[in-house]
C-alpha cells in the first residue's frame, strides 16, 4: 500500500498524560509533570493527529496500565481502533536479568503497553515473534530500540512509511522526530500546521 500526499504511514505515541493523583503525575520529584510538560485528557483528545497521519495508517500509542480507559479515549477521538497489545517488560538497567519494579498502589509496575491500533484499509502485520520485549529502562519515560525494531520490518514491507516518533525524547534512525524535547515547540502547534508547509519547512526522511 501507499501512503499520501508525503503523511506518514505510521506513529509511535508516547503521550505525556497527566495521571490521577499527585503521587504518580504532580508535586513530587518522581512525577512525570517534574520531567516533561503533560497534557490532560481533553488536550490530548484534541490534537490534530490526522494533519499529518495517512488515512490508512497504523498507531502504535504507548498506555501505562494505570490510564487504560483515558488511552482508550484519546486513540478512539484520533479515529483509530485498538487490534493489540505489545508488552514491554522492564528489566534493571545494570542488572537485565532481573525485572524493574516502579510504582503503585496496588501491585509494583514492571510494565507497559504499546497498543497496535490501525485507521482505514490496514492489513494484519503478520510479526512472527511474542508480543513481549524485555529491555532495560532508560531516562524517564524513554521508550527501548527493542521496541521501534520490533516494528520496522513490518512497516516496511506494508508500506506503512514514513513513520514518525510522536513526543520523542531522541531521535532514531528511521523515524521522524516530533516534539518538544527535540525541538522546543508546542506540539499543538506542530500538529496545527498543514503537512505540506510543515514538511516543506523540516523535510520528512
């Protein structure tokens, strides 16, 4: 298949959510609104992600267990529809044989989701490998190489390309960096910004 007018075929979303409590996304040191700008429910819902997404495009959005429902929200207003999950087992980063516990109230956190979600006419991937990755963790919320490679192959193949690393910590060979760790901007503003002028101004590998 062929993507349009230069979109991009697929996204990798790690979304800054802004989580429930305090404990987990607002005054203390360990907060995910400490490291990076978080967006609420509602702004994430509302981003123009089909500006620069195909219509037949595949979504691979990142969800902590604990914000389940709210992931579920924002893929569903960004016209995608869940197909499966990929699990990332997070391992020590000295130490890979052992699993990294983090936080929770309920049970300690030693996981997170990569959701396969697909818009319009896109056909089943077909990875012949486990839907886990044990990788080690990085800086906060970095998400593993494992991962973007767990991918490539069948993107490339599909023709699901080019891809794009939405809220991107770094850049990676391979996927177009978008976010304001890469290069100060707003993300709405980015996404706000027609494909045609917005490409022509930074170029899609």
């Amino acid at each position: 298949m062929q993507t349009s007018h230069g979109r991009f075929g697929t996204a990798m979303v790690d979304a800054p959510h802004q989580f429930r409590n305090t404990r987990t996304g607002g005054s203390l040191k360990s907060g995910s609104a400490q490291k990076y700008p978080v967006l609420s429910l509602d702004e994430l819902k509302a981003l123009p992600i089909q500006n620069i997404m195909d219509r037949n495009s595949l979504l691979l959005y990142w969800t902590p267990t604990a914000l389940v429902p709210e992931s579920l929200e924002v893929i569903r207003a960004w016209g995608y529809t869940y197909v499966t999950s990929l699990y990332w087992i997070k391992t020590q980063k000295h130490n890979p044989d052992k699993i990294r516990t983090g936080m929770g109230y309920n049970v300690r956190g030693a996981v997170e989701e990569c959701w396969i979600c697909r818009k319009g006419k896109v056909p089943a991937l077909r990875i012949q490998n486990p839907n886990v990755v044990f990788a080690p963790i990085g800086e906060h919320s970095a998400k593993p190489y494992e991962v973007y490679r767990f991918f490539e192959e069948a993107t490339e193949r599909l023709g699901l390309t080019p891809r794009a690393d939405i809220f991107a910590r770094i850049g990676r060979p391979g996927w177009e960096p978008i976010g304001n760790a890469i290069d100060g901007r707003d993300i709405r503003d980015v996404l706000a910004t027609p494909i045609e002028e917005w490409q022509s101004n930074e170029g899609v590998d």
